[in-house]
C-alpha cells in the first residue's frame, strides 16, 4: 500500500511538471508569435531566462547574451535604471499590486530601444514572491512619437500665424527627415493650392499657387490621407511640379474646419522613397488639428480685414458722422465727417470718452442713461447739442444703436451723427417770428380798441351838434355857431386819420426813429375832440403834468 501511494506521489508529480513545462512551452510559442520578448527570472536562484525575441529585439543573436539577471541590468540606460530597479523591488515587497514599467535597453548598435515591461509574480505559501515571467514590449515608435509630439508642441505652443506654419513646416522638414514640407491653403472652389509656408534645403522658400488638376493634392480632397511611398510621379505623369523638384515620394493630410470643410493641406515631399511613412501619416493626423485652427483663425482673420476695409470704406463715404463706442464709454472708432464736424482729428479722440469732449454736464447724464438702453437692445433718434473743439455748440440728430461682438454679446454703440444746426435755427427763427406775430396781432388788437375809442369821440360831437342845432329853443347865435363846431370836430377826426395812418406807418419799419412828444399837449387835444362830451357830462379833468 505504501509503494502504492508513494508511485502515485511520484507518478503524479511527473505529470505536474510535464504539464507545467508544456504549458510553459506554449506560452513561449504564444509570446514568440506575438513578437513580445519573454523573460523568466527565478527571484532566488536569480536564474533567468530572455527568449529569441527578446534578445532579438535588441540586435543580439540568442547565444549573444548570458541568461542571468545581470544581463538586464547592464543593458538598462543609466537614466533609468535607478527607479526600474526601484520598481521591481516595490512589486517583490508588496508596495505595488500590480508590476508594469517602462525603461530604456541599449541596442547591440548603440542606440536605445525604449521598452514596456509587464509581469506577474508566482508566490509560495508564506506570500512571498519566488519567481516573475513578464514581456517586453518594444514602445520605441510611440514613444518617439510622443517625444516628437512634445518637441514640437513646445516649440510650436507660443507661436501663431505666420510664424506657426513657418516652425512647423521647418519642423516636418528636420524631425521627420523629408526634403520639402508645406501647408497650403485651398481657394477658388477647391481647384487651387496656395503655400501658407514651404520649407525645403535647410531654409524657408519662396511661396507658390498650385492647380491641382492631375496632381496628388487632387486626391488629398476625397481622402483622409494620400500617401505614395515611392514613384509618385508614376501615379501623375502630368504633375511637371513633381519632375521639377524630384519628388519620389508623396504624403498629403487634409486641414478640416469645424464644420469638416476642408480648407487647406499638410504636404510632406521627399526625393527618395518615404521611410516609416504610417508613422509620419499618423503624427501628422495629430497634428493636423491644431494646424487646421491656426489656419481657420487666418482665414477668418483675412475675411475680417477684408470686411473692416469695406466696412471703413463705406464708414468714411458716408456724409453723416459715425462713431463707435465701447461699453465702457471709450471712443473706438470715428469717421472723417464726425471729425470735420468736431473740429478734431481722429488721433485726438480716439480712446478717451466722447461724453465729457462733446457734452456739458446736464447732458452728459442725459445721454449716459440712455446707455443702458442700448445694452437691452434698444435703438433710438434723438436730438442733442454737441460742442466742438472751438467750443461751438452744433444741434445734430443722433441715431444710436447696440453694437455686438462677434459672439454675439453687446460691445458697445453706433451713432450716425447729422448736423442740422442749420434747421434747428431756422426753426428758432420761425419760432421767434410767430411769436412776435402773435404780439403783433395783440398789439394790433389793442390798437384797433384804441382806434375805434378815439374815432368814436370826434363823430359823437357831430352827432351831438346836429341834434342841438334841432332843438327848438336854441337861441339863433347859438345855431349860427354849430357849423363851426362840425368843422372843427371833423378837422380833428381828419388829423386823428392821419395820426394813425403814421403810426401804422411807423409800426411797420422795423427800425423806425423815435421823437420826443409833449405829453400836456396831447391831453389838450384829446380835451378839444371830447369837448362836447365833457360839457354833457359836466366833467372835470385834472392833471399834474407840467406843460413844457
């Protein structure tokens, strides 16, 4: 029985490790065919084991390299194989769960291979850790992707316009190793290439209008990427450019804008087949991003100047003044007319507040209120005085509108400025002669009471005469008398018509001359036309007018 049990003890621990190796063996067949490096490293014997491929991976033959622990830590860059070291030991005491590392091995040439190292740790009962397997994974692309990426950004990161695209073709041209490089933007329906910035042999190069008909910025178009290795020239026979500058191979990434409209292209060009091409492609698709906002923002930058040159154009044509103001009150923008009608000259106003140049301080406030308005999106007309440079006050008409940013939100007011000095004094001037018509007319009336008081006077003596000279007891010296009497009466009315015929006369000059009168005298003659009257009426007048 006791032979029995230890055979199967034995019998079965054979199979164990028959499995165990077999099971190894297949994972190494695994590795190998995922081209990862193997490693195997025994953490108490320090016995290791690197596969083909991991030697492989850095230029040595199998037989080339000892397979002990050593090994790996000769071949680590001096940089970093203080917190590689450090890393594994974290693992080994349980500081960290899981092991992962990256590190540089140095190549059998020289140079430095960067690695990504994976591994697991196999634990005995007491939970120490007695043997690690793990890979290597050659990173090297990406992370010379991620440096290239982290160069480029720093230098590129400060500059933009011009300056951008002229880093960044110089750039493409150094770091990715291509005889020419430029971005070109698209124009006249997409049938047109026009060089931003075209960088080649060492220096910045004199910038070129392309048609695209048969050429491969055709295709750039209709693809994501366009990319001849080598005899591009083969592909577009009809491209004399390519024969011209010697291009053997092609690479072109397309600029989308927000709306994905493609507005320009990356152009890579090399005069012998392009190396590492997919790795080129895929940097400039990262890159092409930022690019492609750079470009938008000089597109729109140019459309912008463009619509300020026809907006000032038609600002200066205009015969009203213009002016614009921002919301802090500050002069941004006036026209030539404004300044003809101020009497000061653009440079002169130009960031200072308008309010207090051309307003006293009642008006000042006035028209400072009606800025809040303009924030709520009210326009308005108005009239107001301005006071020029000379201190002239001018009446204009004022048309006052919001004015907004280019996201929308208010930025300040646009005033049309008309002088209508000239209306607003012909109104006064009307004004002013209505109101002395309307004295007039109440003079006029005034006068007309008077008139008639005075003409009435001289007729009631007549009338007065003839019934007296109708009564039957009137003596015949007394009635002889009576004809006398009319004609004095109507000779006073006739020298009354005159008197008021050269009054009316007077009061019709507008600069007539004044006379002294004899206030005493005037009193006697009214006396004598109201002789008649007085008599009746037993009246009695007295004055305190000394007679001259």
């Amino acid at each position: 029985i006791r032979f029995s049990f230890h055979a199967n003890t034995v019998l079965g621990k054979k199979l164990n490790e028959k499995l165990l190796l077999e099971n190894e063996e297949r994972f190494k067949l695994a590795m190998e065919g995922a081209n990862d490096g193997l490693w195997d490293w025994n953490v108490i014997t320090s016995e290791t084991y690197f596969s083909a491929r991991w030697k492989g991976m850095l230029g040595y033959k199998e037989d080339e390299l000892k397979n002990v622990q050593e090994t790996w830590e000769t071949l680590i860059h001096p940089d970093d194989k203080e917190n590689a070291i450090k890393i594994v030991n974290e693992y080994l005491n349980g500081k960290r769960s899981v092991y992962e590392s990256e590190f540089r091995l140095r190549h059998k040439n020289g140079n430095y291979v960067y690695v990504l190292d994976r591994g697991i740790g196999i634990k005995n009962k007491k939970g120490k850790i007695i043997r690690m397997t793990g890979t290597h994974v050659d990173i090297t692309e990406r992370k010379l992707n991620e440096l290239f990426l982290k160069q480029i950004n720093d230098s590129l990161s400060v500059r933009t316009g011009p300056s951008y695209f002229s880093e960044f073709t110089k750039f493409c041209c150094d770091t990715l190793k291509v005889k020419y490089a430029f971005v070109g933007q698209y124009y006249k329906d997409l049938n047109y290439v026009e060089t931003v910035s075209f960088h080649g042999d060492g220096r910045e190069l004199e910038p070129f209008v392309y048609d695209l008909t048969h050429t491969p910025f055709e295709k750039v178009i209709n693809e994501k990427a366009c990319v001849y290795p080598k005899n591009v020239q083969v592909h577009f026979p009809k491209d004399k450019d390519l024969k011209t500058f010697g291009i053997e191979s092609y690479l072109g990434i397309p600029l989308l804008n927000e709306n994905n409209f493609p507005i320009g292209i990356i152009v890579l060009l090399h005069d012998k087949p392009m190396l590492d091409i997919e790795n080129k492609t895929s940097l400039l698709k990262i890159l092409s991003s930022r690019t492609a906002n750079e470009l938008s923002r000089i597109i729109n930058d140019k459309k912008l100047r463009q619509s300020e040159e026809r907006y000032r154009g038609l600002f200066e044509k205009m015969h009203e003044g213009l002016l614009l103001s921002s919301k802090e009150k500050v002069l941004l923008m006036v026209n030539n007319r404004f300044c003809k009608m101020m009497g000061y000259k653009a440079e002169e106003i130009i960031g200072k507040s308008g309010y207090d140049l051309f307003h006293d301080d009642e008006t000042r406030e006035k028209l400072i209120e009606k800025v809040a308005d303009r924030e709520k999106g009210v326009s308005e007309q108005y009239e107001v005085e301005f006071i020029t440079k000379s201190g002239k006050r001018i009446w204009t008409h004022v048309s006052s509108s919001p004015h907004y940013d280019s996201d929308g939100k208010f930025s300040g007011v646009m005033s049309i400025i008309s002088d209508i000095s000239e209306r607003k004094n012909n109104e006064f001037e009307l004004q002013k002669t209505v109101e002395e018509l309307n004295n007039r007319n109440n003079e006029l009336m005034q006068f007309n009471y008077i008139v008639s008081h005075n003409l009435r006077s001289p007729i009631a003596n007549i009338m007065g005469l003839v019934n007296v000279a109708t009564l039957p007891n009137i003596s015949s010296d007394e009635k002889s008398k009576i004809p006398e009497y009319i004609r004095e009466s109507a000779n006073k009315m006739d020298q009354l018509v005159k008197d008021l015929s050269i009054i009316l006369t007077a009061r019709s000059t507008i600069n007539y001359k004044k006379e002294s009168v004899s206030v005493s005298q005037i009193i006697k003659s009214n006396e004598a036309l109201l002789e008649s009257q007085i008599i009746e009426s037993n009246t009695i007048i007295k004055t305190d007018i000394l007679s001259s």
